[in-house]
C-alpha cells in the first residue's frame, strides 16, 4: 500500500469515526461543554467531539449585551441540529420547543424563551413554545418596584421551575436567571477589588449609621459615617442620597459567615488636615472657630473641617452657673487660644479665659505707657515711680527724713 492510500484509509477512519460519534447526539439533547473559541458570530464548545459544536453569540449575551462566558467556561446548552455540525442553543425559542425538549430544558435548568402575554391573578401568562405558562409576580424580575405592567408584551429568557403533567403545570421564573446572571458578573466584580482599590459606585440607602454603595452586580460595601469625612458627619442623609454616584476607597474586605463585608471609606481620598495641626496650632495661637457641639464638660469647637477642639467649661470664661448652650449656641464663631496639643491622640484644648486675661494685660500695659508719657511731659514721676513709692518699705521713708535734717 503506497503513502496516498495510507493517506486515504486515515481520512476515511477519521470521518468515520467522527459520524459514529455525531450519530451519538439528537436533536433536543442536552450536553455539556467547554468553551473553545469566541468568535463575532459564534462561539465553539468542545463536547466530546471530534469537531467541536457551535453557539450563536447572541445566545451567550445578557439583556445589556454584554457576553457572560470566556474561553475555558463551561456551559449547558441543547441540540438543536446535528445536520453537518451539531449546533447548540441555550434558549429553546417560541414555537420551535417540543414537550420533550421542555422537560429536557427543565431537568437542566436551561433557558427558554417567552412571550408575557397578560396579567392574571397572582403573576403572569407567559407563552412559550406554543404553551401556556405561568410566571409569579415574585419571580418576573429582581427589582421589587417596577411597574407591573411594563413587562406585558415583552420577550424574555425564563428558567422552568416546574414542568408536568405533559405541560399542564407549567411554572416559569425569569428571576431565577437574572440572578444567575447577577451572581456571575458579581463573582468578576469581586476579583477586582483589592484592599486600597478605589472605586465608583452608586448608592442604595442611607441609615443613620452610613451608606450602602453598589460597587456593581449587587456587589455591596458599607462606608460608614465616621469614614465619610474628616469632620463630624451626624446626619449621613443630609450627604447622600439613593441614587448618588460616589468615589470610594476599599478600607477592608472581611469574609465572615453569612457573606463577604466590605469596608469603604471618603475621606481618606481627600488630605489629613490633622497632618499639619501640631504646626498650624502651635500653643498661644489664637484662632477663629465655630461651635460645633455643647456637652456638660465644655463646648467643642471646629477651627476647621476635620480638626476640632474642646473649650472647657473652667476655660470658656464664664461663671460657674452659667449656662453652655446660651452662652455659646451652636454654630456660633467665637475666638479662642491653643493651650495644649496633643497629636496622638488628636486634642486641642482651647480657652478663652487667656484671651481674656492677655487683652488685661495688653491693656495695662497700654495704660501705663500713656501714664508715664503724661507724667513726664506735666514734670511728674512717671507712673512705676509713684507705684514704687507708695509700696516702698518704711526704712526708705526714714531715709529720707534723715537726709532733709541734715
């Protein structure tokens, strides 16, 4: 046997060996695979085969668009033609599904397509491959606030979740598979964030506590309102609202039993103005503030977003009795002076008991000056002089008798 009919006996054994192979799969079959290839139009998936059996791309796309496998993935489809290449496809569409094929399609867990045709007591009508099924309203979408409505006429893929008595009991969810969809495109998400990573995302709800951001695919994290800001934040929904785009930096990523917490953090995208505190509010300034809080103890003062200090009441300058909130309302600008720092462990008293007792002294100083300046030109002893003489001891008094005697 010469090289050519070695050559044709191998192509022979091989094509036939592949037929044997393809005779194995039917129409309505559902097989397993592994993706090969992603192509414009299809996509090939390796299932056994000795040629591999392709998938239109339309089929491996969300309602976004967006293609939901990669090279590697595997999936479960049906056969829908075995003439030439088996040909493959996740969604049995309207009319084309035999009751066969829908019980395959519901033991596997696979997509088929459906038309909602009307409204009825407790869910849907759904219409798919010529049958007519049922779709509670719990499960015709994720979203819990849509318009009942808005989804009569409209085409989608639902997962059977309940297929007997030859179709008779015929119970469809299209919820099911958004949310197979949404737990894919999370589990991308979460790759992605990394402790320090930052982010954008759009916020869910605001508590008193903080803020739920949606980092994508119903991938939460909470930024907690003492990471909101630098300053004290007492009202988060005075910020923030549902809806709101915001840029967060990931602070910690805590899995936990009952699921993943995420930690998120603002203000740490914005400078430390503790940073420069210690030198910008070195002892003896004296600075402007306003009255962010009042508390037995003493009054808390703002000298700037981030950087707070405290009045105490002993320093505020006011009598024992006095009361805090009329004297010092908040909100109010008062000025005060930096009497201790401490910056590791962020505190500043302030007083304004120095300011009062500096502006004393500042004005006798002011006063004595003027008086020695009038003494001297009427001809008098200044005004330290004459201090000097009235509290002068009475030996020097005698020293002066004795010095007119003689």
């Amino acid at each position: 046997m010469d090289q050519h009919d070695t050559d044709e006996t191998e192509d022979f054994a091989t094509l036939f060996a592949a037929s044997v192979q393809t005779k194995r799969f039917q129409n309505g079959q559902t097989v397993e695979g592994t993706v090969v290839a992603i192509g414009a139009e299809v996509a090939l998936v390796d299932i056994g085969t000795k040629g591999e059996a392709s998938i239109a791309i339309d089929e491996l796309k969300n309602e976004d668009g967006e293609i939901t496998v990669k090279v590697g993935d595997r999936l479960q489809a049906t056969i829908v033609s075995t003439a030439g290449e088996i040909t493959l496809s996740r969604r049995l569409q309207r009319g084309a599904a035999t009751r066969r094929q829908l019980e395959d399609a519901a033991r596997a867990g696979l997509p088929v397509e459906g038309r909602v045709e009307s409204q009825v007591k407790g869910g849907y009508s759904v219409a798919v491959a010529g049958q007519r099924a049922f779709c509670p309203v719990s499960q015709i979408d994720i979203a819990r606030d849509t318009d009942p409505t808005s989804h009569i006429g409209r085409t989608y893929a639902f997962r059977i979740i309940e297929y007997q008595d030859s179709g008779r009991k015929f119970v469809v969810s299209r919820r099911a598979l958004l949310e197979a969809e949404q737990q894919v495109r999370a589990d991308e998400v979460r790759r992605t964030l990394t402790v320090g990573t930052i982010v954008t995302g759009r916020v869910v709800s605001v508590r008193d506590f903080g803020a739920f951001v949606d980092l994508g695919a119903g991938v939460q994290g909470l930024l907690h309102v003492s990471e909101m800001s630098w300053s004290r934040i007492d009202n988060p929904s005075g910020l923030f609202k549902t809806g709101d785009e915001l840029t967060v930096k990931i602070l910690r990523i805590d899995q936990k039993e009952g699921g993943e917490k995420i930690a998120l953090g603002l203000k740490q995208l914005s400078d430390d103005p503790w940073s420069a505190a210690e030198h910008k509010y070195g002892v003896g300034t004296v600075v402007m503030g306003r009255v962010a809080r009042i508390a037995e103890f003493g009054a808390f003062v703002e000298l700037e977003p981030g950087v707070t200090g405290l009045l105490p009441r002993s320093e505020a300058g006011l009598s024992g009795d006095a009361d805090l909130k009329k004297a010092l309302p908040v909100g109010t600008a008062v000025g005060v002076a930096v009497i201790e720092v401490d910056q590791s462990t962020r505190r500043i008293r302030l007083s304004k008991t120095a300011i009062q007792k500096a502006d004393e002294a500042a004005e006798v100083r002011d006063y004595a000056a003027r008086e020695d300046a009038t003494a001297e030109a009427s001809g008098f002893g200044s005004l330290a002089d004459k201090l000097r003489s009235a509290l002068a001891p009475h030996g020097d008094t005698e020293e002066d008798g004795d010095t007119e005697k003689g």
